[in-house]
C-alpha cells in the first residue's frame, strides 16, 4: 500500500485550490520566501551605497517629456469622457442592429457605462499619482511647473494639493515609523484591549477581534471608497498623536507648520471652486448626468488609490519600528513593489505601486526613471528588497484580513491575525528571537556610526 496521501480533487496536497484560476488566490513565491525568514533582523544598509548604485542621469528631471505623460493622460480621460457621452446613441444602435427590445438595450447601455466607470475611474487613479510626482517636484526641475500640474491634477480628484503634500512628505520622512508616520497606523494590542500576549487565550481574540467574513468585507468596502476622503477630513487612520478635530481642510491643523497655512488656504479655496464647478454642471445638466459622468468613475478611483497605498506598506512580511530602532533606510525598506494590474498599473498609474521602493529612497526622481532605479539598486539591497507578484485583489484581502494589530511594546515588531499570530519577529543582538530594545538600539546606532550618515545626510540624499 503506498504511504502517499490522496489528493483530493481540486486541491493540492496542503489544502489549497489546484482549479485553472487558483493562482488568482495564492501567494506569490517571493511572498513565501520571506514568509520563510521567520526571524528578522534589521538592515544596516546605508543610503550613501544605495545612491551611489543609481546612474547620475537618472536623477535629471525632463519638463517636456513629463508634459507629454500628464498630456496623454488627461486626453485618454476626454476620450472615455466622449464615449460617455455617447453612451445612450450607441446602446440603441447596437439593440437595433440585434433587433434587441428596450430590455435589451437597458443591458447593452449598463454594459458600456461599467465600462466608462472602470477606465474613467483608473484614469483618475492616475491624475492622482501625478499630482503626487508633482508634490515631490519629480516632473520638473521648474517649481511652478509642479505646482500648476498638481494643483490642477489633485483639485480635479478633490484633493487639497498642498495640505496632502505636506502630510505625504511626512510620511516619506518617517516611513513605518509608529511615532511619526501620518497615515494607515495600525491598532495596537491596547488598542483594541486584548488581554497580554503571555495571558491571552484563542477565546479572547474570537470574541475581541474575530469577524465574520462579510462583516470584514463590509468594512473593506467603506475604506476603500471613502477612507482617503475620511483620512483627509478628520485624520481617520492618520496618526493618533495629533487631537480630535485633525483635518486637512484646517490652516490651524497640528499637522502643519505656521508657515504651511497661506498654502493650505490657497488648497482649500482650489477645492471649494471644484465644489462649485460640480454644482454649476450638475444644476446646467442634471445631477445623475454628473453622478455617472464624475461621481461614479471618482469613487472608484478612491477604490484603487487606497488599494495600492496601502498595499504598499501593509503586509504581514513588513516591519514596523519604533524611534530607537528607526532609521532612514529602514523605514524605506518597509515598503513591498508589486505589480499592481500589470500593465495597467504600469501604463495609466505610472508605476507608482511598480517601484516604490526606489521611490521612497529617491522621492523626486522622475517615475519613467524609476524602473532603471529599482534595477540598481536591487542588489545592493539584496534579501531586504520586498517585491510581491501575489495576484492585486487577493493580496488586498490578505493583507486586510491578516494585518490585524501590532504589539503595544518592542522596537520592532509585526502584524499579527486575529487569532494574535505573527509570521516574522525581531531577531537581533542579545535576543533569542524576542524583542530586546537594548539590543536592538546598539544594532542600529551601530549601522549609523558604521556607514557615518546621519537622519538629515539621508533626507538630504532622499530629496527630502
């Protein structure tokens, strides 16, 4: 008799789905390999070697080649527009040429508007994330060449240009870093009052933290549509050192500087006269054209802006740190490339989700640059390079189910599940797989004296 398991049918041998579209579930190889290095300890990877492995061209900024990629962009975005328009003409043409009744060309005309909604909504995807090269003046070497496109870029998608490129920069400033990073901070172990680590039962995590799967869905759908826009109004998932009443909309907001209130203002009055361009055309047309022409297409580009930023740091492979463990370089590292849609992502979204990494070690290098960039660098990063071919949507839910919460103490520390499971930990000098903040803090100062950089070196270098 063979000692061999049988496989049951449709599955492999672990349990997992082996039918034709398995692989749209599945994590990718490089996902399981850093599964596989359970113990993690910090890189020492200077900024200075990583610079010096990127060619000096790649840093030079072209106006006109920018003006061309945000051109191409905003005309593909007229051309869905006059589709749209001739949406209704269309559907009774081809119902007529199929001698389909009036139930038929209610099919063929909802068919070409979920058509619209998609590619208008991945096209304003994409406004946004060139607003965003312009808040890091990364399509120009001319300042108010970056400020006109992104002002109008973001304005477009209602986004307050300069109030969000201040917080983003932030971000890049203080990646991953739980004292100062300003957006998708995780719950904590206090936060969501589960018992201590060495005390806590699987019944405590069930009845704290467990969902039903279409309860966890319901709140993925609400974050995805309308978490940037609640993030924007009153910092919802921002960091939750700044007080109740924290907006972008807010000059007096703790989330800017005095000087930063005459351009937060400027931001405000941009977006108020978007508000009223919205009311003008909905009150000249009709308010469902404007719901189906802007309204529809902008909240599922919320969808896919919310789904690639976040995926970009949130995934239960990726470190979080604390301010003794916490340098430039690290904080970069905390970030996963994928390739988001593939070419799509690549095309209409400008790579934004494709090299991250490079992008957050070089904020105003120029995004058709970036490929090349991530290219060089990769083997000076080595194993701490994180890229992740896991299918987009399925590593959304992954990481939305899985990132649950992060201890309330240690210097370096993971997301765990809702049963408190977490795939890596900290592994470093003077521990034995467990978090010593002792340890690790002579580990990090010793990479900083050991490469000479300094936080203000690596900003500096950053374009920070």
């Amino acid at each position: 008799m063979s000692d061999t398991l049988p496989k049951a049918k449709g599955h492999d041998l672990d349990g997992r789905s082996s039918g034709p579209l398995s692989w749209l579930v599945r994590d990718a190889p490089e996902y399981e390999q850093r599964k596989q290095r359970t113990q993690f300890i910090p890189p020492n990877i200077s900024i200075k070697d990583v610079h010096a492995a990127v060619p000096r061209h790649l840093f030079e900024k072209n106006t006109a080649k920018s003006l061309f990629y945000v051109g191409r962009h905003v005309a593909l975005s007229v051309i869905f527009y006059l589709f749209a328009t001739r949406i209704d003409h269309i559907a009774w043409n081809i119902a007529s040429a199929l001698n389909w009744g009036s139930s038929g060309r209610s099919a063929v005309s909802w068919g070409l508007w979920a058509l619209y909604w998609f590619w208008q909504s991945v096209t304003f995807a994409g406004m946004w994330t060139l607003g965003h090269e312009c808040g890091h003046d990364a399509l120009s070497q001319y300042s108010w060449v970056n400020v006109i496109l992104g002002m109008g870029l973001h304005t477009w998608v209602l986004t307050p240009y300069f109030a969000w490129r201040v917080t983003h920069r932030s971000h890049h400033k203080g990646a991953n870093n739980l004292a100062r990073d300003e957006t998708y901070h995780p719950f904590t172990r206090a936060d969501l009052k589960l018992p201590d680590a060495d005390v806590a039962t699987p019944m405590d995590y069930k009845e704290l933290i467990e969902e039903t799967p279409l309860f966890t869905l319901f709140k993925m759908v609400i974050r995805q549509f309308l978490g940037f826009q609640l993030y924007l109004i009153h910092n919802r998932k921002g960091n939750p050192k700044y007080p109740p009443g924290t907006s972008h909309y807010k000059p007096s907001s703790k989330l800017f500087k005095p000087k930063d209130r005459n351009s937060i203002i400027i931001s405000d009055i941009a977006i108020g006269c978007m508000l009223l361009f919205l009311v003008v055309w909905s009150y000249r047309t009709r308010f469902g054209n404007v719901w189906n022409m802007y309204f529809v297409p902008w909240l599922w580009a919320h969808n896919w802006i919310v789904m690639f930023t976040y995926l970009q740091h949130s995934d239960p492979t990726v470190p979080y740190y604390r301010e003794k463990s916490w340098t430039f370089a690290r904080g970069a590292l905390a970030t996963v490339d994928r390739p988001v849609f593939g070419w799509i992502g690549r095309f209409f979204w400008h790579g934004i989700a494709h090299d991250h990494v490079a992008h957050h070690f070089f904020v105003n290098i120029p995004f058709y640059n970036l490929p090349q960039v991530t290219k060089a660098i990769k083997p000076v990063l080595g194993e701490y390079y994180c890229y992740d071919s896991t299918p987009t949507l399925y590593a959304l839910w992954r990481s939305f189910t899985q990132c649950t919460f992060i201890e309330s103490e240690g210097e370096v520390v993971f997301f765990k599940n809702q049963r408190g499971e977490a795939l890596r930990r900290y592994s470093g000098p003077g521990t034995s797989g467990s978090v010593c903040s002792e340890g690790l803090k002579s580990d990090a100062g010793r990479g900083v004296g050991h490469n000479e950089e300094s936080e203000a070196d690596a900003l500096k270098i950053a374009g920070l």
